[in-house]
C-alpha cells in the first residue's frame, strides 16, 4: 500500500446557512458507509435513488431534523381541462423532503451526473442534469415545503489507465482529483451552485469498477434553491 491518503471534504453553505449541519452531516454519513463496507464499496455510484438516500440518512442523524424520501404529492403541468385556465396539475412524487423543527422545511428533487475528469474533463452532464433539476423542482406544488431545492450529485469518473499510470494506486487519482478542483470545478457550470459539498475517502481501494473500466473516486453535491414566484400587486 502507498502512504496514506487523507479523506478530501468540504462544505460551503453559501446562500443557505440553515443547510451547514445537513451538509456536514451528508459528508459523515458517506465516510461511514465507505468504512462500514471496507471501502470496497461506496454509495455514489449505484443510482440516483442510492445516491439520495444518503442525505436521507443525513437528516435523521441530526437532532431535530426529519426526512422523508419518494412521497406522493402533487406537481404543476399536467393535462389541462378545455374549462380551465391554469397549468394543470398531476399526481406524482417528490424525491426528498427535510425539515427541522425549528421550522425549517425544504422539497427537494435531484439528478445524478457522471462526469468524466482529467484528460477527459467536461462539465456537459453535469449542466444538463442540473437543468433538469431546477425544471423539476419548479413542478412541485406551491405548497409544498417553505423551500424548494433543486440538487445535483455529480459522480465523477476517470478512467483506469489515467488513474493507475503506472500501478500509482489511490495516490495518483487523489493527484488528478486534486488538480480538478484545483481548477474550481464550479466555474465551469452554467449554473452556479448556491451551496455545495463534495466527499472523496482517502482510504480506498481506488473504487474501480471492473465492467466500466473506470474509478469513481469521489462524489460532489450540488445544491440550488428556486424561489416561488412573487404576485406583482396592482398599482393604486
């Protein structure tokens, strides 16, 4: 094994200070699922759902705070009848709701982005995801929750032979990793990110994953809020 690696963290609350501890505690939740398991495995590259589930656990790890994941509600855009004038509404489900008792509530839907880094760094999935985030979360009923966030995980990827040139192990992937966020991978979004958090456990096996030849060595998330819209008042 080479020297050991220390576990890469941060968490910028920004524009969303109430969402520090929930962030703080997403980062935990992850370093202990990767330690529970060995770190022969982790829970950023299965799917969306898996994905989620972790700032789930999060909330309920916190005093005070409460979550509830793929609950019915109702969302905008739906067929709309000949007699109304709205938008119509639908049945559907909202990702994840958290709150806190001090009053704090927030709906929340989310996408998952792959995106490639090193040689083949490009921020294209990431935009398109979310974009389609922030379209989501603007379905969501109006009165649901006291903030509507919409989230991204990004799940970043290099490939084996950038990541292990020659046999360097997790030591030259924390170097790649290193120099992408170096460059503030943020600026490279067409959307900026009112708060984020990215999580990459130094004590791995590198997470290779044999079938895609590639190494998933970490996982960013990224946090918008979409403010509902405000009534202009007729003018006296």
């Amino acid at each position: 094994m080479g020297k050991h690696v220390e576990d890469l963290v941060a968490v910028y609350a920004g524009s969303l200070p109430t969402l520090k501890p929930l962030l703080t505690a997403w980062t935990q939740v992850v370093l202990r699922y990767c330690d529970n398991e060995g770190y022969c495995d982790n829970p950023w590259w299965f799917n969306e759902r898996a994905t989620v589930s972790t700032l789930a656990a999060a909330a309920w790890t916190l005093d005070g705070w409460a979550a509830l994941e793929e609950f019915n509600t109702r969302k905008r855009g739906g067929i709309v009848p000949k007699d109304r004038t709205d938008e119509g509404s639908r049945h559907g489900r909202c990702d994840l709701y958290v709150s806190h008792k001090r009053g704090h509530s927030y709906a929340i839907e989310a996408k998952q982005a792959w995106q490639a880094i090193g040689n083949d760094a490009d921020a294209e999935a990431t935009n398109l995801m979310m974009a389609a985030a922030w379209d989501d979360v603007g379905k969501l009923d109006k009165e649901e929750a006291k903030r509507r966030l919409a989230v991204t995980f990004v799940i970043p990827f290099l490939a084996k032979k950038i990541a292990n040139v020659p046999n360097a192990g997790i030591e030259h992937t924390r170097s790649v990793v290193d120099d992408w966020l170096r460059t503030n991978p943020i600026d490279a979004l067409d959307r900026t990110p009112h708060a984020y958090a990215w999580v990459f456990p130094g004590n791995t096996a590198e997470f290779y994953n044999g079938k895609s030849g590639r190494v998933f060595p970490g996982v960013l998330m990224l946090i918008e809020e979409r403010l509902r819209a405000q009534r202009r008042t007729a003018e006296r």
